[in-house]
C-alpha cells in the first residue's frame, strides 16, 4: 500500500479546524481508502443500499454519534446538509467527513448550507513524493490514479483508463445532471488534448468542433468542473506590454492525455510529437501540488512578443515562477530575462528531467523535477 502522507496530514489538519470536510475530487482516485485512516465511531457509503437504509431516519441515527462521522458519496443525499449542519451546531463532539465524487452540486449545497463549518479538500491520483524516484517514468507514462498506476503491465493501465474515460462519460457526466451525450463529450476531450500545453482560441476551437463559442466554453467548465481539465489563467500586468489574455489547457492527469492520444506505452510517447507538452503539463502539475495552493493561485504569464513563464505565483508578497524545460541542460533564455524583471520575480525555477542542480543566474535554479520540494521551502 503506497502511503499518501501529505494528503492524510491534510485532512487530518481540516477535521482538527472545522466541524465539516468535504474531501472531494475525481472518481478513483482513492478517498474512500483514505477515509478508511481516520477513526471514525461511523460509516456510511450512500452506494450501499444497507447504508441507505440505515439513514432512512437521519436525525436518530446520526445524533446518537458524538465523535467523527464519514459519509461516501454524500451527493446521493443532498438534503442531508441541513440536518449536519443542525447536529454541528448542536453537538459539538460531532466531526464529518464528507466524500463525493467530482461534483459542482455537492460543493453548491454544502457551501450554502455549511457556511463557516466546512473546509474542503480535493484528492487526485499519487503524487511524485507518494512513490520511489523509480516510478517517476511510470507515474508519467499511467498517471496518478491508483488502479492504474498500480496495474502488472502497460497493457492493463491503458485498458483500465480506456474503461476509466468510457465510465466517465456515460455513468459520471449524466449522474451530475449534465446533458451532454458521450460521444460529443468524448470528441471534445479528444480535440482539447491536442491544445494540452497551449493558449486556448475559443473561435477557432468552435469552427473546429462545428459549435459556438459558447458552447466551447460550456464542455470546458464541465471538464474543469470535474476534474478532468485545468485551465490556467494569464497574469495580468501593468507593464506596457501586449500580453496574452487567453487561458492555458492542460489535462490534469497525464495518464488520460496520453489515453486521449492512444499512447499506450514508453516507446510511442517518447516518440510523439506531444512528448514535449506532455512533459511539461506533468511537470506542472507535480510542481503545483508541491506548492500547495489552491488552482485559483497559479496563472501563466506570455507577452505577443515571445517572452513567458510557464507558472507564476504570488507568495509572502513576492513574485515566483517556474519554467518546464523538456532538455537535458536548460540555459538562461532571452524569455527568462524578460520575465525575470518584468515580472520583478524574487526567484526563477527552471524544472526540468535531469538530475544536477545548479544556477545560471542569481535568481534563476535549474532544479530537477525528482528534486521539487514536498512543500515549498522558497529557498532564497
């Protein structure tokens, strides 16, 4: 069993502060095995019609508790919330811990009903600090979802994410009340993994896909909305120059793109013309967890002009970035320096998959990515 201490300590860390957690996130990616951690003097699993049944009446099951209560797939029950939020309030041994799949409702209902009770916390696949630097290719290459990282073979993990993205569009997408049919959904998410890395043109990904802007942005917010996308905003500022204004897209989980492409394995990535891109998304998305801020935080930033960032952040009142090189000696750019005093950045990382650490600047590391920092010390 791969330990996942940052995550446990996490949500540790939310039940000791609030009165509720809600440890959301995609299917699979192992909540419920995390929750399992936790002592709690009750389960319930909304999916196991013995649960359901126990619940029948709420209130008496649930007030007789007094110490940590879990509850799986509590979007099932959405009229649950006000009768936690009574208890909490009433109760004050009580503690929830609330699991739900991908869901913009669950996090509607609570947050309106839970106001000042509830914290939140979203679970995705393994992290590069849960596995041994051995694994760093195969975390890659399957993507962090745990039955696929953890598959005998290559084969396995390609079959149980084409099953993965097949249960996603035609169970999850409709379960949340979505509209969309599985098949539009799914060519999509196809067309989008070729942008992966790049600016989004919403006009041109319309024309492409034969739909309106709109629309474009509609399966956008329903892959972000789930997980399943993330869309990283342009840094705004003032500095004179034309600057990008357009979001960024990349697939959170590596293993999808590359299902997305039909990668099934080492060989036809490193051989793809999206290696590249791949790469980088990857490394973005290791690097930002180890952050450890929410998404809201993390934008890019890219003048018409050629220079750019790949990830920038605000912390302490400083200005950070990073910038993911796919080589194997990464130099200070003419890009770099631009950003570097434009940007008035107290530090620039340049990630990248080697294994040497050195500066090329006073303010510029070259760091690799086995190397990132579990938490980010914001060496000076």
């Amino acid at each position: 069993m791969i330990t996942r201490k940052i995550d446990f300590a996490e949500i540790k860390q939310r039940l000791s502060q609030f009165r509720v957690t809600a440890l959301i996130g995609p299917r699979q990616t192992g909540k419920t095995t995390l929750a399992k951690q936790f002592k709690a003097d009750a389960y319930f699993d909304l999916e196991n019609p013995r649960d359901v049944a126990r619940l029948e009446n709420p209130q008496l099951t649930l007030e007789k508790i007094k110490s940590l209560i879990v509850i799986d797939e509590v979007q099932r029950k959405p009229e649950l919330f006000p009768l936690i939020r009574y208890l909490v309030d009433t109760i004050p041994e009580q503690r929830y811990l609330i699991l739900g799949s991908a869901s913009p409702e669950i996090i509607k209902n609570s947050s309106e009903t839970l106001a000042g009770r509830i914290a939140f916390y979203t679970l995705e696949g393994f992290r590069q600090s849960d596995i041994a630097r051995s694994g760093a290719l195969k975390l890659w290459l399957r993507g962090g979802l745990p039955l696929s990282f953890l598959a005998s073979n290559d084969s396995g993990s390609f079959q149980w994410r084409e099953e993965y993205v097949r249960t996603f569009l035609e169970r999850d997408i409709p379960n949340l009340g979505i509209r969309v049919p599985a098949n539009t959904l799914r060519r999509f998410w196809q067309m989008v993994s070729h942008y992966h890395g790049n600016v989004v043109n919403m006009s041109e990904l319309g024309r492409s896909f034969g739909v309106a802007d709109t629309t474009v942005m509609h399966y956008l917010e329903i892959l972000k909305g789930t997980f399943m996308v993330r869309l990283l905003q342009p840094w705004y500022v003032n500095i004179g120059k034309r600057v990008v204004k357009r979001p960024k897209v990349y697939l959170r989980d590596s293993g999808l793109f590359h299902t997305l492409l039909s990668l099934e394995t080492g060989k036809a990535l490193f051989t793809h013309p999206k290696l590249g891109s791949s790469w980088e998304g990857f490394a973005l998305d290791c690097v930002w967890r180890s952050v450890n801020k929410p998404d809201d935080n993390a934008y890019f930033w890219a003048t018409h002009a050629g220079a750019e960032v790949d990830l920038f952040w605000q912390h302490d009142g400083e200005n950070w970035a990073c910038e993911f090189k796919y080589t194997d000696a990464p130099k200070l750019t003419k890009s770099m320096a631009v950003a570097l005093e434009d940007l008035k950045l107290k530090k620039l990382w340049i990630v990248y998959p080697g294994d040497k650490r050195y500066f090329v600047h006073e303010r510029v590391e070259v760091i690799p990515l086995a190397g990132t920092p579990d938490y980010w010390d914001y060496r000076k």
